[in-house]
C-alpha cells in the first residue's frame, strides 16, 4: 500500500476515534487556488486533532475521463470529488473543486516513544 493512502487511512482512524490518544498527527500540503489568475497553490497545516478538522473519503480524489469513451461518465455522478479530461487541441481541462488538496504529507508523532 502507498504510503499516501497509508497516512490517509490513519487520518479516518484517527477522525474515527480509534488508535492511541497519545499519537498527534499534522497534516502539511498545498490546496488548489480557485483564483483564476494564482500561479501557486495555496499551503496548508492542520492539526487532525483539532475538533475543526474534517476529512472525508472522497477529499484529493480525482477521476480521469477518457474523452473517446463510449459510455462517459457523467461528473454529476461524482459531485464530490475533482474531474480531469484531455483532448489534444485543449489539453488537460477539468472540474476542480475550490479548495482540493492536491498534496500533502502527515508528521505522525508518538508522545509514548521515549528515548532510552
């Protein structure tokens, strides 16, 4: 298993109640800017603890379309997550949603592991 869905999976656990209480995780990364005009993403650290955060499953979940498809999938279907298309004389368009992360890394800590 990646170790992006790894993290991930902690992240839900986490939100879930199970695990330790004694293990703090930090969430560092960059979300999408849905000012048209920004060059750069926007950077981001959460604390997953912090009774603000939420986190669901289809957060940083993209589906590419294959545009020469038979039966495209209608985006409607999907309405959480981000949709990426390609044709040759557009290039990469799409429907991002305001805010995705489009990477992150989590600090996973444990305040039980001393040092000897």
């Amino acid at each position: 298993m990646s170790s992006k869905w790894h993290r991930a999976l902690n992240r839900m656990g986490k939100l879930a109640g199970l695990g330790s209480a004694d293990i703090k995780m930090l969430r560092n990364g960059f979300l999408s800017n849905p000012d048209q005009s920004a060059i750069h993403p926007i950077p981001f650290s959460v604390d997953v603890d912090d009774p603000s955060y939420e986190e669901s499953w289809a957060d940083s979940l993209v589906m590419c379309h294959n545009t020469k498809a038979t039966n495209p999938i209608d985006p409607k279907i999907f309405p959480d997550i981000s949709h990426i298309y390609y044709t040759e004389e557009e290039g990469f368009t799409g429907i991002m949603r305001p805010y995705d992360v489009l990477s992150s890394i989590t600090f996973v800590v444990d305040n039980n592991d001393k040092e000897e």
